[in-house]
C-alpha cells in the first residue's frame, strides 16, 4: 500500500474517530430530538439501504 492508501485510511479514522461524533453532538445540542430521528431515518455517514 502507498502513501496516498496509508493517508486515505488515517483520514477515515479521524473523521469516524473524532470529527462526526464532534459535529453530532454539536447538532443535537441545537436540533435535539428532531436530529436524532433524522439520523435514525437517514444514517449517519452512508445513507441507509434497508429500512
């Protein structure tokens, strides 16, 4: 694997690692209820195949 693999995968981990739950929490803090039914309809990252 190169270098551009190796960065690939080290911003995935920091993105699902720190960033998304970051910007969730901010999110519900202002929307509330009303984010965590949009998360639970939509997905969180990837949209939801199966319902």
């Amino acid at each position: 694997m190169g270098r551009a693999g190796l960065l690939w995968i080290g911003g995935g981990l920091l993105m699902f690692g720190h960033r998304i739950p970051h910007e969730e929490a901010g999110l519900i803090d202002k929307f509330g209820d009303e984010y965590r039914q949009y998360i639970w309809r939509t997905g969180r990252l990837l949209p939801k195949l199966i319902r």
